[in-house]
C-alpha cells in the first residue's frame, strides 16, 4: 500500500468573481521514503496541493472532488480532531519563510515542547527538551541554543529549526514548500542537501515543492510538472532530465543555465498563464506552445501515457483520435 | 510558565536599562516617576496630611497660600494642602478598576471576535463602533448618570466608553498576527485552535494592549475628573480633585484662585505621567524600531 495516494483531487476557490480552479483533477502517489517534486510556477496550484495533503487549504478553497489517502486512511472524511494527529506526525509541512515561521515570543525550545507534548502528552518537558537538543544537534544547531528566541538566529539556522520541527516526530511524510526560496544559494543548496540526507537517514517520504525545476531534478525519485492547476508531466527525474515531453517542461529546461555549454542561449518561455477564473477552451498551455497544433486550441488534451508510465498532457504524443 | 515569564521580562524591562533607550526610555521613566511619586503621595495621605481634608474650620475661610496653609484654604476653611494630598484616592481606584474592566471585556471579545471572523466579528465590531461614535465623555455621562454615583458605577461607566478602544487593537492584530506563517505553521503541527489562540496569538497582541491600556489611564483619569465635576462621582464629603474643581471654580471670581489651582495640577500631572508612560511604552515595544 503506498503512503499517500491522491485520486482525481479537485481543489476551487471560490471567489467573489466565480470559482477558481486551483488543482484540477491530480492523481499521485508516493511511496514510504520517496521523494517527489512538485514543480510549477506561481500559481499552478502546487502550494494549495502540498497544504490539501494536510487538510489546510486556505479559505475561501474547498476539495469540491477526489480522494487524498495517507497509509490508506481517506483523510478527507475524518473529524477535525482526527485530523490534528495526522498533522505534525505522520505528515508535517516546512513553509518558504523561515523569517515568520516561529513565534516571535517562544523560545526555540518551547516550539519544540508544545509540538511534541500536542501530540505525546505524557512525555515531561525535560524529556521533550532534550530531545529537541538531539534533533538540532543533527540539523547542526548547538543544543544550548535552545533557550534562545527566533530573532537571534539568522534565516538559514530559521529554516533548519523549522526543519528539525517538521521531523520531530518521526513522519512518514514531510512537505516542503519551497523551503529555500528566501535563502541565499549556497544556504539554499546546504538545507536542500539537508532534507535529502534526513529522508536517506530517517526514512521518511519528502514531497519538495519548487519553482524550481534544476532543484528537484537530482534530488528527487519522481517530478510532477504542475501548469494552470493541471498536472502536465508526471515522470521519474532520470527520465524528465534525459527525455523531457511537454512543451512547457522543456521550455523550463532550456531556461536552467548549464556551465558545461559555453555558447548556451537561455531561453524564455514567453507570455503568462492563463486566467483560471475563465480558463478557454483547450489546451492551458497552447498560447504560450511553439508546437500548438489546431486541435489544442479546441480540445482539452488528456493525460497520455507516452512511454511506460511517463505521463504527458499533450496532443503530441496521441490522444487526438477520440 | 517560563514563556510567561520571559514575556513579562521583555514588558518591564529593568528601570536603570531604560535610561539607555533614548528618548523613549527617558519619556517612559518620567512618566513612571509621576505616577508613582502621585499614588505614593495618595496612599500615604492619612499619615502625612497636616490637618482632616474634610474638617471644615480648621483655618479661616479663603485664606491665600502662607506659612501655616501652604496651599490655602476654601470657603468651607478646610485645608486645600490635606485634601490635595488625598484627593486623587477615588480617581486612581476608578481608574484601576475601568481599565481592569476594559482589559476582561475588550481582550477576550477582541481575541474571539476577530480568530472566529464571520458574522461574530461583524456583529461585535458593528457594537463596538456604535459606543465609538459616541463623545467619550458625554457618553460617560449619560451612563453614569442611569447608574448613580459611588466608584464601582464610575468605573462601569468609563468602562463601557472605553472598551472599543481594546476592541480595535486587539482585532486589528489578530486579523494581523492569524495570517502570519507562525500560526499556519502551528496548525498545520496538529496545534488545537485553543492552542493557537492563547499561545501564539495573544502573547503577540499583549505589547500593543499595554500601551492601550497605559494611555487609557490617563483618559480614564480625566473622565473621573469630568463625572465628578457634574456632580456624578462620588459623594460631596469624600476630598476629590473633581470637587476641588467645582467648588473653585465657583470660588475663582472672588479671587481665590488657589483653590481650583492646586487639585487642577494634579489631575493634570497624574493623566501626564500616564500619557508619558504609554508614548514610552509604545515606542519601546515596537519591534520595528529594535535594532
């Protein structure tokens, strides 16, 4: 049985205007100690995807359809109370700010106290304490520190301590949404390293949100290419680096710079995504497509299983005969 | 409790280290030093009063300040030195007791209205803004004067008026603080909406609430003074700055000018310091003026 399985979700906001579709019909799994990539840019719905998984979608957003399943149990009908003990433990979230993260008012230690008493209550807050010592000393954060408060510590020490939260309590699953996103580079590579070392170390599945696709492309098992709220390429890393096949994803590629190609031209995806509030008819991507053909501009295409399980939305690889 | 603690330590920070906080520090230190100096000076009344302040005759009448009645004395010949030092015991316990009111009300409702949102949070800050739309002391008035006299319907009264004010700062930095990613994060930690509420939101309000309440003092002062200046505080034979005021200004045509002088120094020296300590505060607890 796989850790997570996501069937056909369907996530809107429903707005004054009319109902944005923010995640449209994304079906995933992982498996225990996978990693996955979740890659798209502003606005293709993958935050709202990695905060579903948690039940935490903002307001005004529903789960209008589809099923999401952590070690088999359907999350979405469980009670609110039930739900708090999927969060921190079996699934925990590291958000992309590590500056407003942590309460200002709490000591480093305390954050680790109260999530793991929340969860633990009999543990003594000496025990929990120490522990917290443990996990930080792994993470490279001197254990005296823990009496310190956020503001005396620098943004990549931040995101490192919000890291050591999100593992406290030994989940199966952990979701970073770009977690790296307010670092500098070489913090950047440093926590990325990181998490990919704890999920070799502690087991767990890691599911890294990006906008970056260079990023995930070596530390990650699987990449799903997320556009307009659909998922348009869903493949192994080895695989989307080697053969990438929708249009959007290489044009995400072309855009990465490579050292190794002195006369390398970087090259733009040009125009913007489309408006979801009223998203046209056909392809999502077809404006902005070097290969639109007539069909994309009148029919939505599916997702095509090109080449054993790598899955593509587009009409260039079939799906134009009905 | 150690967090409380810590909390309490970053509010209060020692006296000698405020001194090195600028402008600031100093504002907050002469403020703290008037109102301690006026409520030491009120407590210690009864043993440092030359003379009763509600004895009439222990001197002539409308004597000017001198040698025996450094303040003088009023139509009644009662010394304005003893009922100036006495004078500000009912408008402190006012004071004290409208402000405690404010924060038991104001706090919680603010805190629940604005986590909950929805038709609750429009509902109490529809409430909240009606009071506000009210002049302060007018509205004072008209509630004190349904209520009757005596310190604890004072208090109500200033209370009601000045609620909303605890109201507005604490939803507006709930409405702030909910958005902000600590709070996500410690739901999507498994934290119970309690939790969240006491733990993360309100030790985050808590520094702007002190301010409120420091400069609530002082107009909380000020409306004692007012209610009992017409004649709504608390009874004739009890010294009052506010009487002092009523009777000398009924006295400031024939000269005696001290009368309404001395008490009317005091209301202003006590809502001063009060004023100084919350512009002090309030420059001392914004994060970001730290460096």
């Amino acid at each position: 049985m796989p850790l997570l399985e996501v069937d056909s979700l369907t996530i809107e906001y429903l707005a004054r205007r009319g109902n944005i579709r923010a995640v449209d019909d994304v079906s995933l799994s992982l498996e225990k100690g996978e990693t996955l990539g979740l890659v798209g840019e502003s606005g293709s719905g993958k935050s709202t995807l990695g905060l579903s998984l948690l039940r935490l979608v903002p307001y005004p957003g529903v789960i209008v359809d589809g099923r999401i399943r952590i070690d088999g149990t359907d999350i979405l009908n469980l009670s609110e109370e039930e739900m708090r003990f999927i969060r921190g433990r079996k699934v925990s979230f590291v958000f992309q700010d590590p500056m407003t993260s942590l309460n200002p008012v709490k000591k480093i230690g305390d954050h680790f106290v109260e999530l793991i008493r929340t969860h633990e209550p009999t543990i003594s807050e000496e025990e929990a304490l120490k522990r917290a010592e443990k996990i930080l000393n792994d993470l490279g954060i001197l254990p005296e520190r823990i009496n310190d408060y956020p503001h005396q510590f620098s943004g990549g020490m931040r995101q490192r301590i919000m890291i050591a939260l999100a593992i406290a309590l030994n989940p199966d699953l952990v979701i970073a949404d770009e977690p790296t996103t307010a670092l500098d580079v070489i913090v950047q590579a440093k926590i990325l390293d990181l998490l990919k070392s704890l999920r070799d170390e502690y087991g767990m599945a890691l599911i890294l949100i990006t906008h970056d696709l260079s990023i995930v492309l070596e530390r990650c098992d699987k990449i799903i290419v997320m556009y307009a709220g659909q998922m348009v390429e869903y493949t192994d890393s080895t695989i989307l680096h080697r053969n990438p096949r929708h249009p959007y994803t290489r044009g995400l590629l072309r855009s990465i710079p490579n050292i190794e190609l002195a006369d390398q031209k970087l090259e733009a995806i040009p125009g913007s995504p489309p408006d979801l509030l009223n998203p046209s008819e056909g392809c999502r991507f077809w404006p902005r497509c070097s290969y639109a053909m007539k069909i994309c501009q009148e029919k939505d295409p599916p997702l095509i299983d090109a080449e054993h399980g790598h899955l593509v939305r587009c009409f260039l690889y079939g799906g134009t005969q009905p | 409790m150690e967090t409380r603690r810590s909390i309490l330590a970053s509010f209060l920070p020692d006296l000698a280290s405020l001194t090195k906080r600028g402008l600031a520090g100093w504002i907050t230190l002469i403020g703290l030093g008037l109102v301690t100096s006026i409520v030491l000076m009120t407590f210690l009344a009864p043993w440092i009063s030359p003379h009763d302040p509600s004895a009439i005759n222990v001197g002539p009448q409308f004597c000017p300040p001198n040698g025996q009645f450094p303040l003088g004395t009023n139509h009644l010949g009662q010394d304005m030195l003893s009922r100036v030092l006495s004078g500000g015991s009912i408008m402190l316990q006012v004071a004290v007791l409208s402000v405690f009111i404010c924060l038991m009300i104001g706090v919680p409702i603010g805190l629940l209205a604005s986590y909950a949102g929805g038709k609750l949070d429009k509902l109490c800050s529809l409430m909240m803004d009606s009071i506000y739309a009210f002049p302060a002391l007018v509205l004072a008035i008209a509630i004190a004067a349904m209520l009757g006299t005596g310190v604890v319907n004072m208090a109500l009264a200033i209370a009601v008026v000045y609620v909303p004010s605890y109201f507005r700062i604490v939803r507006s930095q709930v409405l702030t603080i909910k958005e902000l990613l600590y709070t996500e994060a410690a739901r999507a930690a498994g934290a119970r909406g309690r939790t969240i509420l006491l733990r993360y939101i309100l030790p985050n309000v808590v520094p702007s609430v002190v301010v409120v309440a420091s400069v609530n003092f002082a107009d909380a002062i000020l409306t004692a003074a007012g209610l009992t200046f017409v004649g709504l505080g608390v009874a004739k034979d009890i010294p009052d700055w506010g009487w002092d005021l009523t009777d000398g200004r009924a006295l400031l045509p024939s000269g005696a000018w001290w009368v309404i002088t001395f008490p009317g120094i005091m209301i202003v020296l006590l809502a001063l310091g009060f004023t100084l300590i919350g512009e002090g505060l309030s420059e001392l607890l914004n994060p970001r003026l730290e460096q």
